[in-house]
C-alpha cells in the first residue's frame, strides 16, 4: 500500500502546493477523508506543460512496441493496486466494490488494447505513392503520409467513471498511444483514486525509461488550474467527460486561444429508445423491466443512460404500468457526489412543472444522505416538441415518456439534439416500414441499437461512442474503442524522403510488416 | 456557349435578385465585365439551404457507383465548357488560358479520383465486430461501423484556384463524393467562371437524376451572405481557401453557433525552405533558378509559395547574389485582383521598415496596373526571432532570407506558426546529423519536403494539404488528395441490426467487395 500523499504529480517529482484545495468526500455519509489534497501552484502548472512539451519529441519518436510495454505497466501497476483502489473507491464515490474492480479490469483491458494497436502499428494509416520521374507533363515525387501526434494532451478526470475515463482511463490511454503525453487534471470527487492510479502510472513510466513528463497529474480547487492548462501553448488538445456546461467552457477556452485546439468534450446524452408495438409481442412486462435495469443501473449516472422513451399512442400500456410499479419500488442509490445528487433532485423536480408533463411514478421509498431515486414521467409528443427545455439532462435515474402518432415521433426525434445513442425496438417489418423515423434516429446519434438498451459500451474497434453535438464537442470522433487514437493525431507527409531518414512505418522494406496503402 | 446571367443558383432554379453586387473587372485593366452579379436575398439563402438538408437523406442514402456518375458527369461537363473557361477567365483573372486549360484538367481529375474512391467504396472504413452471445461475463453484441456524411457543407471559392479550389473544386468535390450536399459562395474575383462552372454542375446533377438542392451557389456582395449561410442550423461543416482574415472570421462564426461546426479553413503559411550548406555542392546558381521559379510561378499566388529562406552564416553567397540578380530582372505580374494586388505592394513594403530587415533586391521594372514584382529581403536568425510580424505572410513574389546558425534556425524554425510546407535542402549526412532540425520542421508543418520546392501539390492518395494553425484551421486534416473526404464525415455504429436493413457497406456477405476490417 502506498500512502497519501494529497499533492500533484509534476512529471515524476511531487508537488510542494500548500493551498488546500480540500479532501475525498464520502458521498453516502458527508464524512471527509483523509489526506488533505493541494493545488498544484501556477509555476507547477507550467513546470508539468513544459516537461511534457519537452519530453514530446523523445516520446513521439519512441517504437509503438516500446510505447505497448509503457501502457502495458500501467496496467499491470494499476492491477496490483487492485486492492488498495477497492478499498479507497467505495469510500470516495458511494460505487460498490464489485464495480470498482470490474471498472479497474475495463481500464486495463483498454490501456492493453491500446497497447496491442501501437504494438501491431497499422493504425498510423500509412500511404506510400512513389515516384514516377518520367510522368509527362510533369514528373511524380515521392510523397508519403501517416498520422503523427498532436502533442501533450490536457485529460480531465471524469467523476462517472473514476478510473476507465479518470486518471489512465481512454482518453490517456489513448493519447499515450498516440504518442502524445498527458497531463491529467484531477476530478475532486475520487482524489485518493486519482493519486493511487498516477502513481501507477509513474512507476510503469519509470520501469520501462519514458521520458519524464510523458505524464503528470495536477490537484486544483474551482476551474483555475483546468483552465490554465488548456491555455497553455504547449497543450494541442483536450480529452474531457462530464457536463455539458464544463465542457463548452473548455471548448470556448481552445476556441479563444492564440492557436485554437481541438477539444474531444464526452457531455450530455439523453439516449433516445423508440419502441414500436410490435416490439411488445415479446411481452411487455419483459421489455419493462430489461428497461428498468438499464435506466437505474449505477444510479442512472451512465452517459448512456436511456432518458427518454417514445411510445405510439395505445400501445405499450402494459409496459408503462410494469415500469410504474417497478420505479414506485426502485431503491434510491448513493450517488457520485453531493452536486451530482442536488443537481438530480432539482431536475427531477423540474421538469415535473413543465407544461403537459404528468409524473407517472416515483419511487416511494425515502432517499437517505447523497442518494437519488427512481422516477418516470410522461409528456406528449407535440408537447415535448413544443418544449425545449425537456431535451435537458436528468444525470441519475429519471426518464421521459413521450407518447405520439408515428409522425409526431418522427418529426420530435429530427428535433434532438444531437445523441451518443438512439435504439430502436420494433420487428423488422417495422423497421423496413419506418425509413423517415429510422432515418432520423440515424442522423441524430453515434450508435444506434436495433434492440437491446444503451448502457454497457463494448470496447472494441467499431464502438462509436461519440455523436453530434451536444452529446460530444465533435461528433466526427469517438473516446471508446481503437478509433479514440485518431482524435490526438494528424497526418503528415514526406516528399523526397531517403528511405533512412523516412519513420520506419513508410520505408521501402516494410520493416514492421504493417498493412500500408501503396499506390 | 451558355449566356451569363449574373444569378444565383438555388438549386436547379435561377436567382431572381435584385440587388447588385457588381460585376467581374480584368484585374490587368481595370475595365468592368458584362454582365452585373446580383445577390442571393435572404429567403434564397434560406431557400438554398432548405434544399440541401432536404435533398440530404435522400442524396447521403444513394450508392458510391451513382455519386461517382455523378462526379464523372460534372468532370465532362466542365470539359465541354472549356473553350468557355478558357475565354472568360483571363479576362477575370490575369491568369493565362494556358494556367486556366491546366486548371481545368486538374479540376476534373479531382472530381474523377472522388469518383473512383467512392465507387470502390472501401473508404468508409468499414469495421465488423460480429456477436459473441455465449462470452462471459456479458454477451458481446454485434457492432458495426463506418464513416457516414456529415450533412450539408458550405464551400466558399478561392480567388487563387478559379477552378481547382472554387465552384467544383476540391472541397465541393469531397463533400458531394462523401454524400454531403454543397451550398457554394462565389468569389467576386470570377463571378463569370463561377457560373460556367455552377451550370455544369447542375446540368450534371439533372442528367444523373440527383435531388435538386444537391448543389447551390449563391452570390453576393461583403460577408453578408457566407456568413448567413455558415450560421444557418442545417449546415454542418464549412471549406475555405483564402485569407487568415477571412477564415478566423469563419471559425469565430461557427464556434459560437448554438450547434457549433467544423470550418476547414486553409489560410497563411510562408513554407519555410532551409538550405544547408552541402545542398550547394549541386550549384548555387541551379539552386536560385529553381528557387526563384518557385517564387514567381503564379506570379506567387500560391498557398505553398516559399516566402522564407533559411541560411546557415557564411554559406549561400553565390546563391543570394544569382536570387538577387534573377530578382532585379524579374518581369512583374498581373495579379488576381486589385486587393490582393495592394496588399502585396502593402506587405512588401512595410517589411522593409522592421528593425534588422534589408532589402536584398527589388524588381527594377516599372508595375504595370494591377501588377507586383519579385522582392527579396534578408533579415538575421535573431532579428527574425525577435519579430513576430516578420512571420506575416506577404501574398505574392516575395521571400525573407533568414541567416543564423544552426542553433539559431532551430530555434528560429520551433518558434514559427504552422505551415503547410516546410523544405530541407541537405545532404543525406546533413539530414541525419540535423535531428533536432529536421524534428523541429516535422513538428510545424503537414508536408516535410528533402530537396524540390513546395509549389506544385501533387493530388494523390498520400497527399497532405494541411498543417498545423494558422496554415489551416484544423490541421488534422488535407484539402488536396482523397484523405480530404474524411473531412466531410463522421464515424457511425450499428449495433444488433439484421443484415438486411445494414448500410451494403456492413452487410454480412460484403456485397460491395470492399476492404473491412473484421474482428
């Protein structure tokens, strides 16, 4: 066990911060853990951008088989800190153990993931057109293209997942990858989590000799530090999940810069699920509680989580009356944090005042301290299309039924925002018969699911977890899956190269045997 | 020949404003050409842009094969205006018909290579997970992906490629190859060749059976109409080749849309070129010819012309006297248009005013109306270092010769912007003994050139276009080569949907034949 220090990781040194910028918060009790935690100072701030922008030429030129056993560490690192983060974990974010050691095996089984792609190399999407010196009118050079990195990456922690999107999560795991190196800002809700994987992390550093710098993590009290590090020069481009109000702020601050960058911003999802009647031909109750599950599942504090149901008028009664007495039941859970909590008691409160809006069920159990429970609500569909304000976030275990014609659904589903995910129940006849509703689902989501519900991202090479705005800052990107390296790269070319000066991707020999695109 | 009408094209009707936004001038003469333009009103904008997002389901659903019938059918139409072409554009231009013939060619090559990219079909990056339903300790649902249009793209024309960056340039034929309908605003430097150019389209787009509002292009005086079209809620992405002015002017513009969205903008950039000693083994003077021809070749005008030279002390003496004498010579050159013609003569000349910079040589002959000559100045590494203005881009015939040492242009080269080009002449042993250098240059550009000069953008698959800020606006993509169609799309995901109602592209037997990946 490593003990608690409470002060940021400035490449592989520790910071000497004395302002407080406070202590882990048990969610389910109020109670504050010890250590006390400290902000990194504005000269560490600049200390940790500047080492990672001097350790960026070493580290972006590093073998991908070399950069495969550095993330390979961290996993192992973080897996033998396995105990210690369920001990800690629970504590910190109200989330059960088994959860924490399933999100631990998920965050190391992407950063292998990863690990496997650099190490395999064929990701860099290397292009060879060679030279042609008799082309009439002109002679053809020799022009070769593949992805280099960016450069350091800003990562900000997420609470909701507070190690696979936290402090070795995706978005480092991927920027690493990339080339890129990272620094991490802490998120105040787990930061005894976020010191015992950056300490993972710095170790694997260490044992496989990366520069120093490739990764630092920095504690900071409010939005200073955050902001701060986005400003820098150095920082090409910023991984982030959380709200939608923290991540436009970051995207107006790249935006602002001297240089602007870009910024990958995972924000709010409402996750529309369509169910046509002929779905119900499975049996509605069935359908009710798989839903249920879906909708309550780590407290509804999933980006995934299913806020919103579209039924055509007179079906699904069976459905709604099995989902009613199934929330009317619902037990309330300790939530992430205590702001997460107010913010959920006050939307679902809300949204019961909008116009047109019944509150079908809600739990009737009591909440205790830090928990959010349950509840379901109804609207019609030309009210929900009348009513901005209802395609707002309800982050916990709160959904919307909106009831319609075919048509209403179809006209309010081209009127969302844009979504991580969209699904569909229906039978095939169904879905060949419904082009415009399916069509639409289509252009207003990243992943779209034909059945099933869309909690539970599989991490793979075709997961798109990513949508048009507001769900991402940039919606022709994803943060899960082999794909979330292409957000920290750019492709570059060499014109003339000789073949020992080229990177060894795009040299004659194909000496890492990897599929190229030659013309 | 087709008569010219002065109207916008809204969809496959004409125009009917009234208001005048002037007419196209022979930039060599200052005399006004028949016929007048007229503005898009405001209900034509919205008009234009209804059609596209409306023509947008149908148009993005239609299969490779026919959009590259399409992109063929544009090519030969555009051929058989080319006598047309040909006439009208010297006079709006100052270009010779010889540069306009070769445009021409390079226009339609570009919409041919589109073509034949999306009837092979496997740039969507097809990717296939297939179901694992017995997988402990979840079932692994069947996720499938690949690249999908963005929506309807605003493409604004370039002054500096009448054809091969305007109506049915690059960015236009990427879009409409991707699946995005185009909405494009006319540069008032060649109204004439616009609209020669927009009918071919739309007589293209009616002989192949596309959707009307598939192509727009609109006139109009000031920004008032581009920027009506990039705020407006349909449009999903914009393309620009012009000014860093204009193009910052277009991202402020989307960034602070309630949706904002990607603006590839591809702006300034002075292309270093680094000449090493050993590099003038070959001839100092062959050296200046072929730098001297890079510089004057468009009388300047283009993107990648070299306006910085960097030399190490000592080194070059015979080069810069041979540049300096090819300078005095240099005949002047009718340049685009009038304000492109008095911000060359502004930008050469404040230059000469920075602290440290001398004049090494001007052109001696007299510039004609509308015309600029070939000018070289010099400047010391430290100097240069010192003044960020000289970083400027000077749009036309001329360069900034910078001499340090080696240390000095390393420091020189790491503290410029981005750019597109950057250039090392060198020997092979100057190459490898220079990492610091030669990183130094990868770092601030998109193509790094050994030896040649980086006018003449080869249109090929390995081609990058594109750099780091303020070279372009987003330097993780190219607008030459057929990577520039990634621009124009995002990555989607299927997830648990029967083979039938997949896009052919996932289909389980790959009826398309196309390149996939499949775990």
């Amino acid at each position: 066990m490593t003990s608690l220090l409470g002060t940021s990781f400035i490449g592989s040194t520790r910071s000497s911060g004395t302002n407080s910028c406070g202590q882990g918060i048990n969610p389910a009790t109020g109670e504050t853990l010890a250590p006390e935690y400290f902000s990194a100072t504005p000269e560490e701030v600049e200390q940790a951008v500047r080492l990672a922008a001097d350790a960026f030429p070493a580290y972006s030129a590093i073998p991908g088989k070399q950069r495969g056993a550095f993330l390979r560490a961290i996993a192992e690192r973080i897996e033998a800190a396995g105990d210690e983060i369920a001990t800690r974990g629970p504590k910190e974010t109200g989330l059960p153990e088994a959860r924490l050691r399933g999100e631990t095996g998920r965050t190391c089984g992407q950063l292998r993931m990863f690990a496997s792609l650099v190490e395999e190399g064929s990701w860099v999407d290397a292009r060879i057109e060679r030279a042609q010196p008799d082309r009439q009118p002109l002679p053809k050079p020799d022009i070769r293209s593949m992805s280099v990195p960016l450069g350091p990456v800003a990562v900000f922690c997420a609470s909701n997942f507070p190690l696979a999107f936290s402090v070795a999560g995706g978005d480092t795991a991927s920027a690493l990858a990339a080339g890129c190196p990272v620094v991490a800002i802490a998120h105040h809700s787990h930061p005894g989590l976020a010191e015992i994987v950056a300490a993972a992390v710095i170790m694997a550093a260490d044992e496989t000799g990366m520069p120093d710098g490739v990764f630092s993590l920095l504690y900071g009290g409010g939005r200073a530090v955050g902001q701060s590090v986005v400003k820098h020069p150095a920082i090409q481009a910023v991984g982030f999940t959380g709200s939608r109000a923290g991540g436009t702020a970051l995207m107006a601050t790249a935006a602002a810069r001297p240089q602007p960058i870009p910024v990958y911003a995972e924000m709010s999802s409402i996750n529309p699920v369509v169910i046509l009647p002929g779905a119900f031909a499975k049996g509605e109750e069935t359908l009710a509680e798989a839903f249920f599950g879906s909708l309550t599942m780590g407290v509804g504090q999933f980006c995934t989580n299913p806020g919103l149901v579209f039924l055509t008028e007179g079906s699904g009664d069976a459905f709604l009356a099995k989902l009613k007495s199934l929330v009317e039941a619902g037990a309330p859970g300790t939530m992430l944090n205590a702001g997460i909590c107010k913010a959920y008691q006050e939307s679902s409160s809300s949204i019961a005042a909008v116009s047109g809006v019944e509150t079908l069920a809600r739990s009737s159990a009591d909440c205790g301290h830090g928990q959010g429970a349950p509840a379901v609500f109804s609207v019609s569909a030309k009210d929900f299309l009348a009513n901005e304000e209802l395609q707002g976030e309800m982050f916990g275990p709160a959904t919307l039924v909106v009831r319609g014609s075919i048509d209403d659904i179809t006209a309010a589903v081209s009127a969302l925002e844009g979504q991580l995910t969209a699904t569909l129940h229906a039978t095939e006849d169904e879905l060949a018969a419904n082009e415009a509703l399916v069509s639409a689902l289509r252009n207003r989501c990243g992943r779209l699911l034909f059945g099933g519900f869309p909690t539970g991202v599989e991490v793979c090479s075709s997961m798109v977890h990513g949508g048009p705005y507001p769900s991402t800052s940039d919606g022709r990107s994803t943060s899960v899956g082999t794909m979330a390296i292409h957000r920290f790269t750019r492709p570059a070319a060499w014109q003339g190269f000789p073949d020992a000066a080229l990177p060894a991707e795009l040299r004659n020999g194909n000496p890492l045997g990897i599929k190229r695109h030659e013309a």
